[in-house]
C-alpha cells in the first residue's frame, strides 16, 4: 500500500523556461531506461519476489524511491514549458531566428496534447512500454538487469548535462547523478552478494551443468576475421566461473549438415513442387 | 561484409513434431532476450564503437555467432510444426482431446501467417522490436547490458528444458545452454577488465564526481516500512566504488516544497481559474 | 515524494491456484484500461495541474490508491500461477484432459519470462503503453477520460468475475468492482462540478465559439442509409449545452470540390505525369 | 456497406505551403484521438451492436462522417507539403535561417516515406494503433469513451488553431471545432438518455450491487497528505447514484497482511533459498 | 465524403458459434495484411494521389469496398461468438474436455474487452498498426506493395479456410478469396500499365541512372556458400529491366577498408581511451 | 552459419559531419523498408523455405548481402555525428542560427541515447519492428513482397539523394541505388519464373478456384462516385490471369440483409434491453 507527500524529495525548478530541455528530459522519464522503467522493473520485481524478505523490502524501499523521481521530473519539464512560443507561430518565426529553431524543435505533443506538460514517452515521442522491463523472478539475473539500468541511466543523465546550461536543471540532474552512482553501488553489492551466496557467477545457478553442452562452454569463436578478441581476458586461462578453461577457436565449422525442410502440406499452400 | 555457411553449427532436429514447443521457441528467437536482440545488440555495439579495436573484434566474433543462433532456432521451429494439426479443424478436436489441446494452444500466425514456419516474434506473438536492445557508446555500460541479456536468455533456456520432453530440443537447449554460460563468463570477464582500466565501477567513470550531489550518493532511502533492507550490503560499510561509506536514513523526508505550476497561457486552453 | 507499507490495502488470496484466471487477470493489471493505466494516467494528470489545488489533492489521492491495486493484483496473480503445470509437459498433457486444455491455455510468459508471476502486459500479452493514457492539462476533458476508464475497467472486472469460480479472487474483484464503482461516483461528481463552473458542456469552454463554424455546430449528418438516428435525443430540440437546437440533415451533400493535388517535384519522384 | 464521393464535405486548403502545420495536423490525424481513433472507434462500436437499432444507425452516421474528417485532413496536409524544401538542403539552410529552421523542423517522412503526404501517424511519428480505440459492447461505457474522445479532439484543434496562422488551415479547424461540439453535445445527450433507460450511472448498470464490497463503495481515501481533496462535492453528502453517502476516510490503513510469496519450484530456477 | 448501406455486400453468418475461428478470423481484420490494412492502405493511396485521375478513383473505389469487407468479417466474429463459454469456465472445463480446450484457446479479449465482439488486432492479438501500409506517393512502387497486399492476405484466407468446417464462414471465405484474386488481377495489370507508360521496371524511373553505381547494378553476390543461385535467371543473360547483362559474382570480397571511427568527445561519455 | 570480415563491401565516409542527414539515414537503417526489414524478411524466408534449393540459396545469398548494407549505414551515420554539437547548446545557439537549426533538428537519442551513434530506428525515432517482415513460406508471396520491398527502399534513399549535398554519402547511396536495382531485377525475374512454373499469377496458385464465388471473380466495383477507373486495363478485356473477363459494375448493390446481432448474454454485462 502507498502513501504520498505532496513535497518533492529534492527541488526541481529551471533557471528559465526552455523547450528543447523539456524534450530531452522526456528520455529521463519515459525512455527505455528512464525513471518511469526503473520504477516499474522494481515494483514488479518486488511483488514477484518468492521468498528473501530482505530483497523484498530493498527493492520496495528503491522502487518507491524511483516513482518520486519520475514526479520530480515530470514537474520540471512542466516548468520548462511555462512561456514556451506557442501562439501564432510563423509571424514569431519570421522575426527572430532563435525562436524559429527552438518552434522547429519543439516536442508539438507537450504543447498539442499535454497543454504543456510532460508526456509518458521518450526524447523521440515513442510512449513508454512494458516491453522495455525485466522481473524473472530470479534474483541475480535481474539485480544485472538493475545494475544494467542504473548504468545506462546515469550515462544519459551525464550527457544531458554536459548539453545544457540551465543552473536549475543540472541541480536537479545532480541528485539523479547521484541517486544513480548509489544504485549502481547498491546493484553491484546485491550481485556480488547473491554470487556468493549462490557459489556461481552463472544464471541461474540451479541448473545442473551436466545438461549443457559442456565441451563448448568454454570456447570462443573468431567468427570475425582478425584476432584481436584473442588478447581478451575471455579467451584464455581460468574461467571467471572457476570451472572451465578458456578456448580460443581460431577457425569454427559447422557441426550439422545443412537443413532440409520437409515441404508444407497441401492445406499450407507453399510454393508447389517445382518440377 | 558477412558470409554465409548452409550448415548449421549445431544440430536442430526435434524428436517429433510439436507445436506447443513451437511456440514456447519463439520467446528464445523474437522475445525481449531472445538471439534476435542479442544478435542485433551486439552489432549495434560493435559498429558504434569508437576505438579500442580488441572490443570492436569481439564483439563481431559474438554478434555473428548470435545470428547464427537465431538459425537454429528458426530451423528447429520449422521442424517442430511439420504435421501440425491445420486442416478440418473441429473434426480433429471432437476426435481426441489431446489434439483438441493443441489446436487450442497453438500460435496461429504460424499457420496462418508463417506457413508452418518462424516469427520475429516472441511467444506471446509480439513482433521483435528495436526498442529492446542497447548500444550506448559506453563499452562498460554496454557490457553490463550484454551480461544481463545471457543471464535472462540463459534462464529462459533453462525453464523451457525442464517443460519439454523432447531430445531434440534439449540437445539444442544444451548448446544454447553452454553457449550462455560462456557469453556470461565472457561479459563478466570484460566487465572486470574495463573496471580496473578505468579505475572505477561507476558509468560512466569519467563524469566529474563533484558535479553530483555527493552528499546523498551513499544514502539508502527507506520508503517501504519496515526495515529487512537494513541487512545488505549495500546499507554500511565502505562503498563498493572504494570512495564512500553507505549510510542507512531510516525516515527520509523531502527536502523541497510541494510544487504550484504557473497556469497555462490562454492559447493552451487548459483548466479556466475557478472562481 | 512517496511510501510504501507492505501490507495490502485488501486481500489478495486465491482459494486454489489457476493459471488461466492468472492470464485473465493480466488484463486488469496491463490491459488499456488496467490499474497501471489509471495509476499512470491518474500520476500525469496530477502532476501537470496547473492551479486548483483541491484537484490536484483529490488526483494524488486516488493515484496513490491505484498503484495499490496493481500491487493487489500482481500478488494474486503470483499465486494463482503456484503449482502450474510447468514440468515435462507432453507427458502431463497425454494423461489429464484438463491439465492438457490449462496448458495450451497458459500464458507462457508468465512462466518462461516471469518464473510464474505478472507481467507488465494485459491478457493477450501485449505490453502495457504509455500511448493508452490522457492527460491533457484540462481537468473537464481528462475527468471524462477517467470517467470512461473507470467503467471500462468496472465492465471488465465484471465480466471476469462472471467467468470464474474462485472465492478468493472473487473477493479481490467485490473490492475493485466497489473502488471502481465510488470512483465512477467521483468522476461524475468532479465533471459536474467542472461544468458548472465552467458554465459550459463542451471541452474546452474557453475557445470563443465564434471561431468554429457554428452553422453546423448543432447538425446531425445521415450518413448510413435508414433513419433510426433521428429518434435520439441529439436530433431534435434544445441542445444540450443550452445554447443551439439540433437539426437532422436528411440528406447530406458535400460542400466542397473534389481535390486535384499538384504534382510532386521532381525530387521526389512520384508518378510521373502520363502521356 | 460503403460509398463514396469525389467531394469534400467542407474545403480543405491552405493559404500558402507550410510543413510545420503539415506536422502539426498529423495528431488530428493518426494520434490518440485524431480522426482515424474516432472513426474506427464508431465503426467498432456499431458493428459490435447488439440489439438498440437506434443507436447503431447513429453511430454508422458519425462512423461515417469522421472517415471524411481523415480524407480533409490528408488533403490538407498534401496541400502544405507543396513547395517543402525537399532539395540541397545544406545550401538552403546556409542562406535563411527561417528555411533552416522549416527543414530542421520537418517531419521527414512526410518526404522521404510519403513523397509530400499524409502518415497513418501522430505528430512524433507514432504509428495510428488499434489499442487506442474502445468497443465494448456496452453502449453507456463506450458512450463516455466517446464523449472523451471528443472533447480530447477539440482540445487539441483548439491548440492549433491557436499555434498558426494559416487561414485556410483555420477555416478547416473551424469546421471541425463546430463537429467536435455537436459530437460532445451529441454523446453526452446519449449518456443521459441511457443512464436514465438504465437506472444507474454505473457502468455496468446490470450487476448486482450486493457482489460489490458494499462498505468501501463511497470511501475516498486520503492518501496524499494534506486535505483539500475534502473540499470536492465527492468527499461529503449524498453519492450522484442516488444511493451511497461519501465518507472521507482520512487516514486509510491496510486490512490485509503482508503478503509472503511461495518460493517458485525447482524447474522455474527462481532464486534459491538463502541459507 | 463517405455514405453507408446497413446491408452488407455478401452475407456473413456462420453455421454455428465457434470461438476459435473467431480468434482466426481477427488475422483478416487486424492483421498485417488484414482488410484493415489494404482499406487504409488504398485510402492513404487515393488521398495522396498527385495528378492522374484514373489512378486516384479507382483506388477510392477499392478502397470503399475494403471498409465493406472489414464490416462483413466484423459481423461475421460477432456472430461466431454468440454462446461463447464465458460463464463459470472451471466447472465447464471439468465437465466436457473439448469445451475446456475451447475455453484454453479463446481470446480472452474478445470477451472481457469486447464483450464477445471483433477486436481492431491480428490472431495474437497485436492492436493494428499505421506502421503497417504504404503510401509512398509513387503509384507503381505502390501498386506492387497493393499486388503483395492481396496475395499475402488470399494466401492466409486459403488457410484459414483449409483449417475450419463451417460451411456459413467458408462461403464469406470464398468471397474474400474471390475479390483477392481480381484485386491480384487488378494490381497486376495495373503495374503492367504503369511499367510500359514509364518505360522502365525499376522504380523510380525518374531517377538518371547514371547517378547509381552502375559497374555493380547487375551483379549477383554469392555470398552464401554453395552456388545453386546461379541456376535462376536472374544470374545469366540480359537483365528483365533490358538494359544491363546479369553478372554472378563467385567470391566477393570487399572494396573498402575496416572502418576506424574517432572516438567520441568527452562530453558524451564514451569508453575512455585504454592505455 | 555465418562469418564476418571487418572490411566494408563499399566506403561509408561522408566528406563532413550533418547531424541533419544522420536523421535520415535512420529510415534506410531502421525504417518499415530499411536494410533491417530487407535482411531480416530475406534470412526469415531462407530459414523457412521447403524444398527448393535454388531458392533458398538465392535468399541466402541477397539476406547476407543485406546485413552488410546495415553496417555501412551504421557506419555512416556514426561518422555524420562526429563533431555534432552536444556541448553548452543554449549559448550555440544564440551565437548561430544555422547551428540553433541543426541543434533542433537533431535526434536527441542519437546523442543521449547512442552517444553519438546509429539507432535500430527509422527517421521518426519508431523503433523497428518485426511486425514489417513477411516470411510465408509461399515464395511467389514472398518475392512480390520483396520487389515491394526493393521498390520502396530505392524510392527512399532517391528521395535522400536529392535531399543534400554530400559527396560522400551520395556515393554510398549510389552504391544502394544500384543494389535496390539489381535486386528490383532480381525479384521480378524470380515472380515471372514462379508464375511461369505454377502456371497461374495468383497467389495461391494451389486452391481450387471452384471454391472461390467465382461469379465476381472479374468485377470491378464502382464504388467511388465518377467512372474514370473504367478507363483502366483492370475493367475490360481478357483478365491477366487467362481465365476470366473483366466486368466493370457501375452501380454495386449489397447483396445480404442488414445484419441482427443477437444480445449479449447477461454474464457480458452489454447494454441492458431498452423498453
């Protein structure tokens, strides 16, 4: 059950308003690795957790973090909206060619449909989806799929930094900066945490090793002309699995013949037989 | 510039036909982490990647690998509806109702659509989408993504195993199985290598640390009463970046107002002022 | 800023497991008008309200109760999918009609990709879209909006509720189909409120209605052969908005001339003109 | 069945080119409640109908009238795509910066895919979906869904019409405006009518009360802190249905326990049990 | 402009229900190459038309009949649902094994959503997608996407009627296939007709062709191992576009060199340079 | 099973950076007719093809070619955001209208997303979809499909073409532009060796005709008002096909009653019988 603070955990109030900021922030929210996917990939990930109260409880306390965040966001791009150019916009064109651009690059969805306002969608206008989250119900997978995130996360927040100069923004872009570096300190814990406990580095762990095909468990295939990927760590010496052997295969062949298909059914209505 | 082999790299005969296991394989060729995105995933990354010639190598080596996965896959599934029951429907339900469960539980689109053949499509029939892989420029955030994917896929593989009863499958199960097992050995691997190279397990390790709100980047946030969460690893000590010192705030509170946005301009048409 | 109290507003407990109820629910949890839906558009609205502070409470007041729902409902989905038929299926298949018919019935994400919990998707498998929801920065059109989605979704919980047997579940939708009942009373409350302070039914009431074309702000076309239409309300008499008198157009015809468009330009190659 | 003739209802051309409006119309067009949403929308709903002639017929009428609302709008749109600047554009942008701004601005697929037309596509490219649209197949359910989707619509012509400057655009949205308020006037007549027919405002009106939980049916629950949510004609006095009295629940507190998740069989390789 | 007939063009009324064929049918409303596609695709076609009357009516004219042929299988899925196992299913399923299969196959959305009606999505449920049909502007490119349209979709018609018994749907069928076979007849002449009046096959044939590479424009590249590509007629001979000679090139290699890109700039946050 | 050389086929090397043309080049990476869709639906049609070995071979040969162009995009588009402006954007662009163009005109996830890369997405940002894709298994289907495919592709990158000005981006397309040619030949090579060989130009060639209502096999319904589609080779004469005659109906008549759909049962909660 939620309860929910009218206050925002940190400020989120622009130097000025500014349109294109507004647009890209829209990546921060709804984009595949925004707020509102890290949000929703922790809830879910909570709720499908059998078992383990301790992980339970951290990833509720993350995910109620997270839907603050998208809050924060969503307000910010609000305000940066306010006086955006949106009357009468081919004479404002015409006399100033810095309004011109921002006219151009304008998000007309924040304007048209959300009256200024953010949307549930991301920097190129594509709504956000549930397609883009992971809950596998196996803990150590998904604490990579967190620690994936909160990696991609914190790199698009850099580079939106770097790209603006609104004083307001980039304060509130350093707590997410922040936020960000914490989770990925917290993933990293929880991942080495549960490789320990589990005594594998291998998703998932349970699985008898005995079922895969291990004579190739090990193996690298230089399937890309050149040898450079020889000089990796990957391709020689102890596994990081602490089992097998690194094997650089300098020259991979088939194993299987080439497949023939038996031809479909008449009711199919494949290509006939040729004759 | 790519090649081609008719053989296959590994075998990809099923025992018998089956169209339930038919559409269970399409998660592993079309889904969120099945051997397209991987596939796709990988050559994104490769052809974006901006120096460092040992990456850029192996990660060709592992996509054109992949693509050659999604062949497998795409055969065994061929394969797996030979002798589907298509034709005179109702007939065969009122018959047996063994078949009448599989006609019921079959994917259509393969039928219908496919002509007894694959999908780029996941089990549940949603078309493969461009929106599911990453390929940020960031080679260790990159990495993490990759390491991720093989834990997912490889517990995807590993579920689907133990539904089935079929030896042919699980032969190619056992392939992909291993094969996972290495990619993750592999990207565990190169996670480590970039870490130590770059000095620090945060991405990206080159932003500077003081243009974050440093004083709240260890902080672990206890929104979900309750506090099991206190337990981790991640909630005291020295931080897994070596830099801080993971401090556990029992009652967060907000530290900004609540938030009034100026009302929208006339032009907007928003919610007229009450009286 | 939001909590978390891990305590379910209501229970959420099946009497015995049932995965293809498990599937049903899905609907309510990711489907077009599920409880993410509502939380999310609920969220935006409230976090785009410019002014009218009483709306704004009353929006975070019910969002903060729909993420609730989604948590009721993800956890009784959980549980219904204990003890699914997820080993050596053909076998279990050949011996039990029934558990052959649960089995090609099954969702086979939910086990595949969740390991036997909810997903972000409603019962099709499609996942959830930031494109299902409204909010518009006009309180009058978006409470509209959730007035309809409050009685889809109360239509939906019926109709599920009819095609099951399960007390437990049962009891979890009487809580929602209750929920959704006071919230189609809040809607319709909020809407009258809103248009009669607004002194007007059409959205937005703020545009002047000299600007539309009013000699046909208050026609009904006869489109479709046959007249059944003119016996509604809305083809005769005083219109609702107090203002026009509705008039049905028997017969009508076009206004304007067919189009002839000029041709492309060269450059982009379109038909070339014929001979 | 279907006819047409060559005529536009109403004229659909612009003073002068201009390819930004060109962009902005395509939300009329294909976004989340432009006309190719309300046209299928009506469609749906009437070849869904059964039983009520007269409300089928009506809603074949305005099916009808709206797939002439896409046809002006394409029109329109291939209208101002006449004379883009769809050549060396690098030279172009050097010399003006309001022809820079137009070509940064464009939609380039209104070129490059379309040769200067229409997209079945809103404003940021999104492809028209059939997940926007409701048919239910209960008219008063779907009735508000269309009562909202108009009053989405005329919101957004509104917008436009306030962003431009084109008065022949503006004679189009002009028309369109006055159809939007029939259309309003239209479905909230036709929700009347059926509330009264009904007996209820709650959708459905037919399921029987007593299957609700009937003593949380009129609670709103204050979850957001702060208390001007109580001030709303939802929060005190008689329920709109006639039969509940709402109540103000302040401080609303779980009825249900913690719920604790059965740990997922073997075969599903959840997390394994800590020790 | 658009008119409407209640009665439809064929009669579409099944023998008897049958929820399975129900969900089929979806495919040819909804699907890729459903008649929701080709009547938004000839519409888009006919309302983007530059020039050349003839062309442009008669799209509109298949195009109209097209929305027809949504309307007749729309009704046809209305009817095939009636008595649909939608009340009570567990104790249904227990009692008659087929009609638990049914249930098992049913689409859950036809029911809880539509409330037994057709859904605006393919078999599997996918919504319909703008992303779907072609309108380029160019009518032979065009037309060949329209002769592909109708031969895909009699192809999946042909299927499906292969797969059911019911005598009422085959004979909706063997309309559908008999219009998919003129409209092949159609399109196939009129790529003809357009092919001769441009005096070229390639499309655009506007396009100076000595602005393609043109020293590669017949060469086939054997880039699969194996040379049974040679046998086709599109490997020897004078080419079908009468102007080069096909060229079947046995080993090709590549003619430029490995690309090296600069690394990206600080500010985006790249992989660092390695030492 | 595939191999990989780090060499291009063709150079990708613009002669200066354009984050304008990088846009572009998105719809011929990622677009419904990009290299994806031709590679992916080529190897798809390989993988599925039954029997017919110079076929599959020929796929297999055009597929792998494909993937290469992919990467020559990739590669180009990477080398047109070299430079891009990404830093401090706001006092760019008050210095330089030209550049405050290129600023809004850019794709922010080429930047913030790819650090500066290609994106598996078309020029709107619409992720690619396997939804494009056709794969049958009825080859004479499939390579309409394809000429289709081949058709709209060089339309496309003819349309770039005239869209800018760099040498070496025109290059490379020029390198397309003859490819698409070759392989527009190709396919319709390949369709006219089909038809030739199942004797028949519709597709199916297999389902007995019979079957079909062949009484309006041949008739062209004149269903738009006007009689200009008469004039066409499709409305008079011997059909294409060698079978029938075209029969042009002006005045189309429905043939079947005004459908009745019977009430919804009680469970559906539809709307209630009206008095």
């Amino acid at each position: 059950m939620f309860y929910h603070k009218k206050e925002l955990q940190f400020e989120a109030k622009p130097e000025k308003p500014n349109p294109l900021i507004a647009k890209y922030l829209q990546e921060l929210i709804g984009g595949q690795y925004g707020e509102m996917s890290v949000a929703m990939q922790y809830l879910f990930q909570g709720w499908s957790c059998r078992g383990e109260e301790k992980y339970k409880d951290m990833l509720m306390d993350v995910a109620t973090e997270e839907i603050g965040h998208v809050e924060m966001l969503a307000t910010m791009v609000a305000r940066l909206l306010d006086d955006a150019p949106v009357e009468d916009q081919e004479a404002a064109m015409a006399k100033d060619p810095t309004i011109a651009a921002v006219i151009a690059g304008m998000n007309p969805q924040q304007a048209i449909v959300a009256g200024l306002g953010p949307r549930p969608a991301d920097s190129m206008g594509n709504p956000w989806s549930g397609g883009y989250i992971v809950a596998s119900g196996n803990l150590l997978a998904d604490f990579r799929a967190n620690l994936n995130a909160e990696s991609q996360g914190r790199l698009q927040v850099a580079r939106i930094y770097e790209m603006i100069d609104d004083r307001g923004v980039k304060d509130l872009l350093s707590v997410l900066l922040a936020r960000d570096s914490y989770h990925q300190n917290l993933w990293a814990c929880a991942v080495k945490e549960l490789e320990e406990a589990e005594g594998s580095i291998l998703v998932p762990s349970t699985f008898p090793r005995d079922k895969e095909k291990l004579d190739i468990a090990y193996d690298f295939y230089n399937l890309s002309e050149g040898e450079d990927s020889k000089e990796g760590s990957w391709a020689k010496g102890k596994a990081l699995d602490g089992e097998g052997e690194y094997n650089y295969v300098s020259k991979p062949e088939p194993e299987a013949e080439a497949p023939k298909l038996k031809p479909a059914p008449q009711a199919m209505h494949g290509t006939p037989p040729m004759k």
